[in-house]
C-alpha cells in the first residue's frame, strides 16, 4: 500500500485513483492526520505500507525522519519545481528519492522498487527454491520460468508473501497491504478465499502447497 501526503485534497484522489488501476491500494492524508497516524498507528498497520509518497506541505522536510524512526519503507518526494536546493534540502532530511511533477505512478512503482532492491527487500532478487519469482510491476509471477497468471489481488498476495518469505503474516496484515488500512467497505475475511484459491493454483503448478497456515496465527511462504 502507498500513503500519499498532501494539502491538497485533488492530489490525494488523483494518484489514489492512479494507483488504483496500477493494482495498488493507496491511501491520502492529509498532513495533519498524517503526522497523526504516524505517531500513533499500530506496527501492523506501518508495516503494510510499501512506501510514503510526499508532496507539498508545509514543514515537509520534518516527516522523513520520523517515517524512517518506525518504517523501512521507501520515502519519495514530488517537486513541482525544478530546484537544486529544495532537492538537497529534502534528501538531507531523509528522503530516498526525490521526482518531478509531473510523475507517472508507473516510473514512481519503478523507483519504489529499485530502493527496495538497494535495501535487500525486494521478493524479486529472492525467489522461491528457484521455481517462485514475482515481479511486483503488474506481471504475472512466473512458476519454473512459466508465467502464471493470477487475479489481481492473488497476485499481490503472493508478492507480499514472498517479500516476507519465512515470516508469518496475519489475515489483518495482509489485508492491510492488498486493501489499504482505511477500506471500511471489504471485509478482510475475503483474504482467506483470495488464499485458498492462491493455493490451489500454486499446488497445481508445484505440486504441493507452498503455504504453510496457522490458526490465529497466519500465513507463511515455506522453501519447500
């Protein structure tokens, strides 16, 4: 999920919608709420989050620190200004990317992606026992080396999966991360279906499930 921070309410809904139809939930606050959430949200809730988009707001470059004291995620700015100083100026306070407006959410997923690489935390440089690879940029995941086409959300299921390859992850977590954190309207049971029909497509190709489930505990992605 990316959180998107701006005063205003058109960028919000505008890149929320784009990312939208890239299959990325995203969410936008305001700052006031945000400095908010961020202060108080609990650790499940920052860690579903793949990377905080900031845009244009007063004492901006106050954020990035207080971001990086609680996630690892990737923390972008947008300039809607070509301005050396205000780019020093933001990668001094923490940033990890700075881009242009206007952006393309495609080249702002590529940029997430590349500083998750830098930072070993990318499921694409990790693949399953050599058969699993997932590409996080809208393409299928591929099953010793054949494409395996998967619904949207089964897809970033897998993605969040393998990006915590080893770890157990709750129902809650991984809702957070394919819904968003504010989505009222979904019930986040609709996970288990997601995974249940995850599995079988995996099993078919593996011919074993490479999903290891716990009651009250979760999901974990195994090297079988």
């Amino acid at each position: 999920m990316i959180v998107i921070v701006d005063e205003r309410e058109t960028v919000l809904n505008g890149y929320a919608a784009w990312f939208c139809r890239e299959g990325v939930s995203a969410t936008g606050l305001a700052p006031h709420d945000f400095r908010q959430w961020v202060n108080t949200a609990p650790e499940p809730d920052i860690d579903a989050v793949e990377a905080f988009l900031l845009g244009d707001f007063q004492n901006r470059e106050e954020v990035p620190l207080k971001i990086k004291s609680r996630s690892g995620a990737a923390v972008i700015a947008m300039n809607e200004t070509k301005s050396l100083n205000d780019t020093l100026d933001l990668f001094a306070a923490g940033v990890d990317d700075v881009v242009r407006k206007p952006v393309h959410v495609r080249e702002i997923l590529a940029r997430i992606r590349a500083i998750s690489r830098r930072s070993q935390q990318d499921a694409e440089a990790h693949p399953l026992s050599g058969r699993i690879r997932v590409f996080s940029d809208g393409r299928d995941p591929e099953v010793d080396g054949e494409p395996l086409p998967l619904p949207r959300r089964e897809r970033r299921i897998l993605e969040y999966l393998m990006a915590n390859k080893g770890r157990r992850v709750t129902k809650s977590q991984i809702f957070n991360f394919v819904y968003g954190l504010f989505d009222d309207g979904i019930d986040e049971n609709v996970i288990e279906s997601h995974i249940s029909k995850l599995r079988k497509r995996l099993r078919q190709r593996l011919g074993s499930d490479p999903i290891d489930s716990q009651r009250f505990l979760g999901y974990r992605l195994t090297q079988d």
